[in-house]
C-alpha cells in the first residue's frame, strides 16, 4: 500500500436491508479521491430459475428477498399474466393483487421511515450512536416507534389475508389471483384504516417539516442531478401497480414516454463493472456517462403528473412547489416522497377494501399462450423488473430481473462519494461523518439483498489505487 | 391490553425456512401443536421473526419460539429467555432474534412475555425441499411429546420441573 494513501471501510452499512460496504479512498493530501458502494453477497436467482415450470415462478422469487416479497410475487404474476396470455385480469383479480400491493408499499414505506430512517432525522447525524437507533426513537418518542410496527402489522395482515401468508404467500397465480377477501377477512382492516391514513398524515408532516426545516443543508447533501424513471398510468397518474415506462431529465424535459414496458430492452441497458456484483442500467439512448437514472419515491414524484387520491394530491403538489414544478434532485427528499406515497397507498386501500368486486369469484382468466413475457410493478424501493422466456415444455430458459436497488447502483454511488468528498478528510473519521455516508444510502432504502443477481460475475475484490489509477493492492473476498 | 393471569394465553411461533430440509423443524413443530388444539394455545409459522411480532406478542403470557438446530443437543433443547436489558437488535427488521424480538417489545410496550426458545435438532440444511430428514423427524417427535404437557400446564412447572431425560436439556439464556 502506498504511504501516502489510506483506505477506509464502513462495513457493514448499518439500518440498510442487507448488507453492504462503503470503501472510502484517500488521496495524500488526506482528501477523498473516489468513494463505492460495495454489493457483498451474492445471489444468482436468475439461474435457479431456469428450468422451472413457469406457475412455480411466482413463489420461487419470494426467496430472493425476505422484506419485498410481494414485489417480486407480483413482478412475476405480471410476467406470467402475459405467458398465458392474459392480457387483462378480472377485476376482482386485479383489485386483489392491488390490494396486496399497496399493502406492501404501505407497510415497507412505514418500517423505513419510522424504524431505519427516523433516527438520523429526530436525532441528528451527530447524536449519540446509542441514542441513534429504533431504540432511542422508542425512549424519545415512543408514540412514533409503536406507529411503525403497528402500520407494519397493519400491512402484512393484508398481505397474509390476500396471499395466505405474510411472507412468500400463493395468491397471484399466472391469470389472476388464488383468493378473493371475505367480508369477514376485511372487516377488521376497514376498522383500522382511518387510525392508519391519521398516523399517515402525521409522518407526512414530519418528513416535510424536516426536509423544509434543513433544506440548506440537505440540498447539498447527496444530491445531484439525474434522470427519473417509473411507470405511469396512460392519463399520467402516479400508479404503483401497473402502466407504461416513462423517463424525465434532470430539468423534466420527457426522454421517452407511454412505453409498453414489454419493450423496456430497447430503452434500457445494463453495464457491468468488474468492482461489483451490481449491473449499472442506464437508459439506451443517452449512453452509460449520463443515461443512468434514479428510481423509487423521489423518481415517481417526479415523473407523475398527478396522483389519483386526494390527500396524496395535495401533498404532491406541496412537494413539487418546494422546486416550483421542476423535479426535486435533492436526494434526502426522498423521505418525504416516501411518505406522500405512504399516503397513497393508505388511501388506495381504504378505497379498495369497500370495493365490492374484493369479494367477487371470477378470479382467473387466460388467453393464448406466448414464449415471452416482462412483468414489472412499481415496489416500494422503485421500478422493478421481470422479464423470462418459457420453452413449450413450459419450462423458464432465460430469467432477467432489474431490482430497484440495481437502478439506483449509479446515483447511490454518486451520492456517496459527494457526502464522502465533503464530509470526510484528514485523519479524524468520527462517527457522525461516516453515519453521514449511511444517511444519505439510507435515503435510497436499498436492499441490497436482492440486488445482485448476475451469475458469472467476479468474485467480490477491493482494490487499492492510487489517485492516478495505478493498482497498488488486491483483496479478495472469500 | 394485556389479559389477566387465569386466561393465560400462549402463542407457539415456529420460524425456519420450509424450503430447506430440516430448517422447517421450528414451522413444522408450530403445525403439530396446531392439530393438537390445546385449550389456551395457538402456533403460527413464519420463515423469519420481523419487529411486527412484537405487537403479537406484547398482548401474551407465553411465547414458545420453535426453531431448528444446526449443532445443538439431541433431540432437542429447551431454554428459557431472559428479556435483554440492551443488545443489538439484529442487522435487518425482516431478522430479529427471539431475545433481539423480546427486548424490542418490551421496549415499545412496556413489557414482554415469559418466553423459551426450543432448538430442535436437525442434520440435512445444504439442499431444497419441504421434506424432514429422518432423523429430524424423530427429534419432531419427542419435542411434540415433551412439551405437549407444558403447554397444556401453561408453562408453570417449566422451570420446577426440567425434563427426565438428560438430553432434553433446561436452561437460561438471554
């Protein structure tokens, strides 16, 4: 190792779902040089499938993620509508798998913002370590921590009552849904719904309160210009659970819209790098140096014209009055889009659970039978996407996932080498500078869990270089 | 919220992955205590213990995790878990420990239940499938037979009264 340049490792990244590790590169004037977001387990989903019949696709992929199974349930069943050929689902099939998914952005967003995020937000980047966890937010405001796991339960109870099971359930099934909700199943859900959207508002309140409140400190605090991406309905509404692909540049100018994401190979591509187990995607037509983009809350906030519930509306239209129209760059406003989206999916609940077609029995429905299809659905990290092949013996070929976090691989590292390069220098490393490396990975929520997938990549390796490129040391991973 | 001592209420949560041989020992006990229908207890499955749990919990008197061993004692191990004053609660929310889930909820409500941790020995993890080895079935078996009694007794000659056979062993851990 050179004597004149020093490493620093945060590992692992704490209050981030999964594990990850930051290296931190010096130069000798003590200053940061280059800063990465390392992916450290491994996955290779993508080959496991192969060779499965394609029913089984939609549980199979709810192991590749403990916390947004749902996401990967749906993504699939989408995949799966379009392999059989169903082209559109009976309404109570789809009111189900909405249901189910709004439950699932609901109860994710909620964890995130009351359980992992809160504290660098109550607290400070500064505060006590010990006091800067769930722990602290539990002895300081015991109102809040108790809200997040309520909401939470709130959600999986929703899940379980349409999938069968909080976690890895059965219900969407290739053409439809497996269950529909009995009015005795819903009952208990409508009579919470109204304290869920009361303790909704009032996270909305402090997302916005804080990112307003800090907004000179946070506008320059990993955050940068960038691309959005996310579906969209054909009318322009924010929707979560299906829509067309739409892609906006930093200033909101359209860079491609209304496109069928069955197509979404030719308008997004994926670059390897030999440092992690990450694919870098990036939209085709601008190239990898400035096609990469952001997915997730902030991104959808900005690509939608309007959401479709009125209190999430609102709150939008506050939101985007912050920037005067134009999207929001600022990456720790990511909370506050999170818990506008939190809103409204509170709302689409309470609008669903007294729908009558919830309890309907015309729960499937096919077509004819095709050898490809992409499912993709907006999860509570970002656009999520599923894409398979299937032989005539019914069995997967090829399985290509781009999970939210992968989307978000470019801008995270960005993102961490701004907070690294301003925050981080000379040789006193305190604990409130690198938290503020995790903050601003925390702003992102990844899961790192699920986002490397690319059977056949390298083995994890650091590498040691000099400011000038020269490698100067290799470790790798075993 | 919570109910009073004569309704004493006992939750089995069997936790392990189904989809890993033996690591379905924990869901697997949880589904044969079900069948039993004892007065005062239910069993519910999960793959993994999340910090929702806690709200589960906090309104119970007994809470039996029931899990899968990789190199514990056979057939299997009871202990009885001490709420941690401060630890660590886990790297994820989608993975908290039973003690880790213990100390969030008393933290949140105030308090927590009696609770014991059940490691039921299993042999085959390194492949997929639902199936029990065989071995681990045998071990099921005599974690049914050893604490059907208990549960029914709800947990109060537990401590006062460790098992007779010696590998069945008793003991406190936090």
């Amino acid at each position: 190792m050179s004597a004149t340049t020093r490493k620093i490792t945060i590992e692992p990244v704490t209050r981030v779902e999964g594990h990850g590790k930051v290296t931190i590169l010096l130069d000798e004037h003590g200053q940061v040089s280059q800063a990465r977001l390392h992916i450290v387990e491994f996955r290779g989903f993508e080959r496991f499938i192969q060779g499965r019949p394609y029913w089984e696709v939609p549980v199979l992929v709810q192991r590749l993620c403990g916390i947004c199974p749902v996401s990967h349930h749906l993504a699939a069943a989408k995949a799966m509508d379009g392999i059989v050929g169903a082209d559109t689902l009976t309404p109570t099939a789809e009111k189900i798998r909405r249901l189910m998914h709004y439950a699932q952005i609901f109860q994710s967003h909620a964890l995130h913002f009351f359980h992992l995020a809160s504290p660098d937000l109550l607290f400070g980047f500064d505060a006590d370590p010990a006091v800067r966890n769930v722990r602290g937010v539990a002895k300081k405001h015991p109102e809040l921590a108790v809200q997040g796991v309520m909401m939470r339960k709130f959600g999986q109870e929703i899940i379980k009552a349409t999938s069968g099971k909080k976690i890895h359930g059965t219900g969407a099934i290739p053409g439809g849904v497996n269950k529909s909700l009995s009015i005795e199943e819903r009952d208990p859900f409508l009579n919470d719904v109204d304290q869920m959207l009361a303790w909704c508002r009032s996270a909305l309140q402090i997302a916005k309160d804080y990112t307003v409140k800090h907004l000179g400190e946070l506008a320059d605090f990993g955050s940068v210009d960038s691309n959005h991406v996310s579906l969209v309905r054909g009318d322009g509404a924010m929707d979560l659970y299906h829509g067309n692909l739409r892609a906006i540049g930093p200033d909101g100018q359209k860079i491609f819209d209304h496109v069928n994401y069955q197509k979404y190979f030719d308008y997004i591509s994926e670059e390897v790098k030999p440092w992690s187990y990450m694919k870098f995607p990036f939209i085709s037509a601008l190239g990898p140096e400035t096609g990469w983009y952001r997915v997730g809350p902030l991104a959808r906030l900005n690509t939608c014209d309007f959401i479709g519930t009125p209190e999430a509306e609102a709150a939008r239209q506050e939101f985007k009055a912050l920037t005067r129209g134009k999207p929001n760059n600022i990456t720790m406003a990511y909370h506050w889009a999170r818990m506008i989206e939190l809103l409204h999916a509170c709302e689409k609940i309470k609008e669903l659970l007294n729908d009558p077609d919830l309890q309907g029995t015309d729960r499937v429905t096919t077509g004819e039978r095709r050898g490809e299809s992409v499912g993709l659905i907006e999860a509570p990290r970002g656009t999520l996407f599923h894409h398979y092949r299937v032989d005539k013996n019914d069995q997967v070929t090829m399985a290509n996932l781009i999970v939210s976090t992968t989307h978000n691989n470019t801008p995270m590292n960005l993102a961490v080498t701004d907070v690294a390069k301003k925050f981080i220098s000379g040789t006193t490393i305190t604990e409130g500078l690198l938290n503020r490396v995790e903050v601003v990975i925390r702003a992102y929520d990844p899961c790192l869990s699920c986002a490397t997938h690319a059977l056949g990549q390298m083995p994890l390796v650091v590498e040691l270089m000099t400011p000038c490129g020269q490698l100067i040391d290799r470790k790798f991973s075993t | 919220m919570r109910k009073k001592k004569k309704d004493i209420t006992i939750l089995v949560i069997g936790y392990g992955n189904v989809a890993r041989l033996d690591d379905g020992l924990g869901p697997a006990f949880a589904a044969r205590i079900q069948t039993l229908k004892l007065t005062d207890v239910t069993a519910d499955s999960k793959s993994q213990l999340t910090v929702e749990d806690a709200v589960t919990i906090a309104q119970l008197d007994y809470v039996l995790f029931a899990d899968a061993s990789v190199n514990g004692p056979e057939p299997f191990e009871l202990k009885a878990l001490k709420v941690p004053h401060r630890g660590r609660l886990g790297f994820s929310t989608h993975n908290l420990s039973p003690a880790a889930l213990l100390g969030l909820t008393r933290e949140l409500f105030g308090s927590a239940p009696k609770a014991y941790l059940l490691q039921i020995r299993g042999h085959v993890f390194n492949d997929f499938g639902d199936k029990l080895s065989k071995r681990a079935r045998a071990n099921l078996d005599a974690a049914v037979e050893h604490l059907t009694p208990l549960l029914q007794t709800g947990f109060r000659h537990c401590l006062d009264h460790p098992p007779k056979n010696a590998s069945p062993s008793l003991s406190e851990s936090s």
